[in-house]
C-alpha cells in the first residue's frame, strides 16, 4: 500500500489549513500522525485463548510460539467454568479489542461440553470487539457424521458448522479431519493441516524402511496411507473390512505382500480399537514380522487402550490432538507425538497473511 503525505503545517498551529491533499493543524500533531501511521505497519502478536478440553496442548503451542517469535505469547486471562446446573459461563480478563484472536479448542470427549465452550468463547470475543476469531479446532468432534447414511438421519458435521460461523468465528484451523469435503460445509476459509510429515520423521528415525510396508485399515483410507508410503518409499496393502454393524468390524482378507515385513497401519482416528486390533491380528496371522499403528486423532473410547495393550500391535503411535494423560498413563506400547510445533507455525502463518500450503511442500 503506497500512503502519499502532503501537508501544510501553519506556522502559529491555529486552525486547520487545507492542502489539496489533506490537512494538518501543526507539525507536532503530523508528527503524532506520523507515529500512527508507523505503528499501522506493526504486526500485532496474535493472542490465544483456551477452553477446557485440551489445556496441556495450548500451553505447549503458546511455548512454541513464544520461542517463534521471540516474545512472550501466553494464553489470554480467562476462565471457563460451568455452574451447578452444568451451564457454561465465559469471562474474558483481558482486553481483546482489536486484537486477533485464536481459540485452541478441539471438540473432543465430552464432545457437547468442549463445543459449547468454543461457541460461547468465541461469542464472548466478538462481543468483545475482537478484530478477527480463528477456530483452532486439532480434532473436529462431529466429522463422522459428514453424510446421511439412511433415511431420516442428520449431516451433524454441517449443523457444527453452521453453529461456528454464526458464533463469529472467521477461520478454521484443523488437522486430519476425517472427511476433507467437511471443508465445503464452510462458507469461512478452513486450514486442513496433516499428520503425515510427523509420522514420516518418526518412522524414518525410528525402523528401518527396506522392511517396511504401509497398510490402510479399509478402503477408505487407502489415499491417506498412500502419501505416507511415497513419502518412505515402500509398497501398499489393504485391509478389506466388513461391518456388520455400527462400531463392529470382522476383518476378511488382505490385499497386498505383507509377509516377513514391519507393517505400518496409517489411519485418522482410533477409537473403540476393534478395527485397529482386528487388522493387526488378521496381519500377524499372514506373517507380519512387526505391526507399528500411527493414527492422527487418539479417541480411545472405552477400553480401547486396553485393546491396544493386549494386542500384536508393538507401537501405537498417536498425537496430542486429545489428551489421554489418564488413560495410557500405564500403557506402554502407547506413544504421543505433539504438534504443538505444526500449530504453532500454521498459527504464526495465518497472523503474518502467509501461505499455510506451502507447510507440506
């Protein structure tokens, strides 16, 4: 943006003088104008703001950006409480005016409680007179209801996002949602980060690729386990799945060389375990040497952690999308990789107006 200055200063700084330009009453007030003018083209720190569902998460990506960016970036004063009949209540401490602001809230279990708590966070920020409000939504609860798979059911995913954009929030920050079309749902811009390249670095650092070969749990999620394995190089098999009913799956056959070989599962959300644990059965009894699990979003419903400790699997592999401190604090084949890193930087990329695509070039 190019500003053209020209002003006439009157010499006894009496009343305002026109210029064909502008106008100016003394060259101390063009001096404070000036000074204005100087700290437009000052990038504002972003400001964040947490609710209840994964506190442990937004501290970590407030730490990295403060490492970022060399200044402190703490979350915003505030809290998020509920009263004895379990509504929520919201009171923000700080002054958010004008201020661009990030609400790191995934909508994880309770799943109702946290999107309540984005809702009504990101209404107290607008009312607030926040100057714009990004969703950072790591887990998007929901996601699985992106269709109607009968007659007479709801598209849930598109009513949560109807809800966001009439709460006033602008933007969506997510990661490995499980329907991308999810994105269209939004008449808002919608930043779908992947797990991939953090799986990728760990994989690399962590087994040996010559043995190596990427296994889809269903036909669904073969594009997913695809850019995985042209990352590392190795081949592909498929779990052909049957599901008799909702949450049960019965494994029927495999597709692909799987013998002798380290066999790395690639999914987006584990969470009862049955179709994880059912695949890596079905993949040992072929002769998998070694079955290494890395999945984005770590639901772990039910006694799913205790499906994973008893089960073939030598490593499940799991981001922080979801704390579940409590529920592997005893499971050892359980791994939690952060991305606060990720966020921290797609954060710092949307506060600059830079590109967030060009993360996974």
């Amino acid at each position: 943006m190019v500003i053209n200055f020209n002003f006439f200063l009157h010499p006894t700084c009496a009343k305002w003088q026109p210029h064909a330009k502008g106008y100016a009453r003394c060259a101390t007030q063009a001096g404070v104008f000036m000074q204005g003018i100087a700290g437009m083209a000052a990038v504002d720190e972003p400001k964040l703001i947490s609710g209840n569902s994964n506190l442990t998460l937004a501290k970590s990506v407030a730490r990295r950006m403060s490492l970022h960016r060399g200044v402190n970036v703490g979350l915003v004063d505030a809290r998020v409480e509920r009263f004895n009949d379990g509504e929520i209540f919201v009171e923000v401490y700080e002054n958010v005016r004008d201020e661009d602001m990030f609400i790191i809230q995934p909508t994880s279990r309770p799943a109702n409680d946290a999107l309540m708590e984005l809702l009504i966070i990101a209404d107290a920020l607008k009312r607030s007179s926040a100057s714009r409000i990004t969703a950072v939504i790591p887990y998007f609860g929901y996601a699985r209801q992106d269709r109607r798979s009968k007659a007479r059911t709801p598209i849930t995913a598109k009513l949560v996002a109807n809800m966001l954009e009439e709460a006033g929030i602008e933007r969506i920050l997510t990661l490995d949602l499980h329907a991308t079309q999810i994105q269209g749902f939004f008449d808002i811009p919608v930043d779908n980060l992947y797990a991939t390249p953090i799986f990728y670095r760990h994989i690399k650092k962590n087994l040996k690729l010559n043995n190596l070969v990427c296994v889809s749990p269903d036909v669904g999620g073969v594009a997913r386990t695809r850019g995985l394995s042209k990352l590392l190089n190795v081949n592909l098999a498929i779990v052909d799945k049957r599901r008799p009913a909702p949450g049960k799956s019965e494994v029927m056959n495999i597709i692909g060389d799987i013998k002798n070989k380290i066999c790395i599962i690639v999914d987006d959300i584990i969470d009862s375990g049955g179709t994880i644990v059912n695949a890596a059965k079905m993949l040992k009894s072929k002769g998998a040497k070694e079955i290494h699990v890395y999945i984005t979003h770590g639901v772990l419903s039910g006694d799913a952690a205790k499906k994973i400790k008893n089960s073939p699997i030598k490593k499940l592999v799991i981001t922080d999308t979801i704390d579940n401190s409590k529920k592997i604090n005893n499971v050892k084949n359980i791994e939690v990789l952060s991305i606060s890193n990720l966020l921290g930087e797609a954060l710092k990329r949307i506060s600059n107006s830079t590109s967030v695509s060009d993360l996974f070039k």
